[in-house]
C-alpha cells in the first residue's frame, strides 16, 4: 500500500528531503510556489561549510553526513560538484573549528598569507554549482517516481486530505506560513565573474566576509550577510565591498570582469527548526531555517526527516 507524503518547496531541502523519502518507499508529492532556477537555492554560491546556522552540535552532524554525500556524489559529473583545494584566513589566530573531523585533509598555514591575514585553514571542501546540481536533484527525484506540482499553499492549518505526512520545506517564506517570529532574512549578494583561479579562498568572518568560489565555467565572488534586509535590488555599494574584499586575497580580483549579480536572502532562524507536531491529527515535520547552510546540511537534515517520519 503505498503511503503519501506531500513536501511543500523545491529548494535543495524540499529536493533533498522527498528524494530520501522515496528512496525509503514513500509515495511523494513537490508542491512549490517556484522551482529552480528561481529559489533561494539558485542563489547560493555554493559550498560547504556550516555558517549562520545553529546549534552546532546538531549542524556538525548534519554537515558530515551531507560532506560525505557531496563526496560521493562529486564522482558524477552531472551534480555539478567538485571537491576542491580550499583555503580559509583569519586576521587573528583560531581554534579549531568544531567541523575540523569532517573535511578531508585538514591543515594550518601560516606562511605566505596575504597581508593583515595570520593564519590559514588548509582543507578540501566541495564546491556545488547550484543550477547544475538543482537540475540533477529534480531529474533523480523524477526517476524515483516523484511527482512535482506548482502550487502555492497559503498556510499549514489545514493539511491536504490527500496527504498522510505532510513536511514544511519552505525556507524563509516559512516565517509566515507558520506565523514563527524567529525567522529573518539575512541578505546575500554575489558576483558572478570570469577567472581562471582553480582554489577556493575564504574569509568567514562577517565583517570581512569575503569568498572566492570556483566554478567549471565561471567564478563566485562574495559576499555581505545583511540581518532584516528584505531588499532583493542588486547594491552597487556591496559589489564595490565585494569586489575590495576579494582583492586583500587575490589582488587581481580588483578588476575582476563581471558577468552576472544575483540577490539571494538565506532564511535565517536561531536554529533550524526540524521537529514533528501535529496538526488536525496529522504530522507536520517542519525542515526549515538553514540560514547559510542549506546546501551545507541538506543530507543530513532529509535523512532526519526520514526517521521523524517513520517514528509515528
Ligand atoms: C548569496 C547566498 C549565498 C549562499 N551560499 C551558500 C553556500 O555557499 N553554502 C550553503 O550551504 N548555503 C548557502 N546559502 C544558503 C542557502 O542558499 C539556503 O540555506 C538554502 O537555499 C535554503 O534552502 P531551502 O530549500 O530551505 O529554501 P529555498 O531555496 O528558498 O526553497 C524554498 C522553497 O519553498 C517554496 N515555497 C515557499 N513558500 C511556499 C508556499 N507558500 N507554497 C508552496 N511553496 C512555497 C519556494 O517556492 C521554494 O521552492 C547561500 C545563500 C545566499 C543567499
């Protein structure tokens, strides 16, 4: 007897988590106000690393089984993900992340830095081209037998009768789907530039944020993290911040040829919220509020859903 379960969004979450779904035997509908190339998830540089995401022990989990996903996957070239060389500075010196065991080849640098930076993270991490792995999430979902529907819901008080499960992967629009006053967007933009650069070079710390992506084609450059900014208009002031911030760690990004800026707003959260509750007798499993990790934690998050649901 087959057993329907309907996840609302097709952002790498509501992907993620309905591929897992099927893959253990559900029966699977996407409904979803809009589909790639017009998500959140499009937007996305895209690389792995935990940030703007809480709490951490629950985010170091997810984020080591979503690496060794990513990994595994880098071995197909249709996902668009490549494992890739990555160095990350800091302007003083730092613990070790709390992430250190779940990337390969994890190392400290601290000679030939650029100037006003002290030491280095050396690791691998993956580099995930949004459109082509988006693409690829939908053409597996489908090949499981998924079914994908444009449909915009208007709230989670009633669930659709058709549905046993029903699971809210709606990112930040979930603020007010569920009325949940603890989600915010926190601005992202990104340049999308020509280079032949082959590493990634990273500044996580927000003031400095600075991060230099590689791509098959094209390179990312990033980026500001804006708490409560709703605006999606692109800011020629934070392509200049951008662009002054990638050039203190390759100089040569100073006159970077720009092909494409994009305005993305993470759906931010105090923590990511993934839990069950029930509505008129029904489950609702929430998997929302990834901040700036969505791609980071997406494996790990579905396969969580997975379990919520079989634990009724
Ligand atoms: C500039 C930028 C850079 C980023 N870089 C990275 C990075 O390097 N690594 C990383 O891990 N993360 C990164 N992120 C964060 C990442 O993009 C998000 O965490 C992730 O996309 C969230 O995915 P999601 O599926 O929850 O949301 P979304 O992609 O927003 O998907 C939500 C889905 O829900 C649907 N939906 C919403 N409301 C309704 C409704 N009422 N009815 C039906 N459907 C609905 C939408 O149409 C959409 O399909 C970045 C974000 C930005 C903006």
């Amino acid at each position: 007897m087959s057993k329907n379960v309907l996840v609302v969004g097709a952002g790498v979450i509501g992907l993620s988590t309905g591929i897992r779904l099927l893959e253990d035997g559900w029966d699977v509908s996407i409904w979803s106000s809009k589909f790639s190339p017009n998500t959140t998830s499009d937007v996305a540089a895209a690389l792995w690393y935990p940030f703007l995401s809480a709490p951490v022990e629950k985010t170091d989990a997810w984020g080591s089984r979503t690496y060794d996903i990513l990994k595994e996957l880098s071995h197909n070239p249709d996902t668009g993900i490549v494992m890739t060389q990555t160095y990350e500075y800091f302007r003083e010196k730092q613990p070790d992340p709390s992430w250190r065991n779940s990337v390969d080849n994890f190392q400290r640098l601290s000679d030939n830095l650029p100037s006003d930076y002290v030491e280095c993270f050396s690791f691998i991490s993956s580099v995930i081209e949004m459109p082509m792995y988006l693409e690829w999430l939908s053409n597996k979902y489908v090949s499981l037998g998924g079914n994908l529907v444009h449909k915009t819901i208007s709230d989670f008080v009633e669930l659709p009768e058709d549905f046993e499960i029903v699971i809210n992967c709606t990112g930040l629009d979930a603020g007010k789907l569920v009325e949940d006053e603890e989600v915010y967007p926190i601005r992202g933009q990104i340049l999308r530039i020509k280079s032949n650069i082959e590493e990634m070079h990273l500044d996580q710390q927000i003031p400095t944020l600075a991060y230099i992506v590689p791509r098959s084609n094209d390179m990312i450059l990033g980026g500001v993290a804006q708490q409560n900014n709703w605006d999606l208009d692109i800011s020629e002031e934070d392509r200049d911040f951008i662009l002054e911030k990638c050039s203190k760690l390759i100089p040569e990004l100073k006159e970077a040829d720009i092909i494409e800026e994009l305005v993305g707003l993470r759906p931010g959260r105090s923590s990511v919220r993934l839990e069950k509750e029930m509505v008129s007798g029904k489950p609702l499993i929430h998997n929302y509020g990834h901040g700036g990790s969505g791609v980071t934690l997406s494996w790990g998050c579905a396969e969580d859903v997975v379990e919520l649901v079989n634990d009724r």
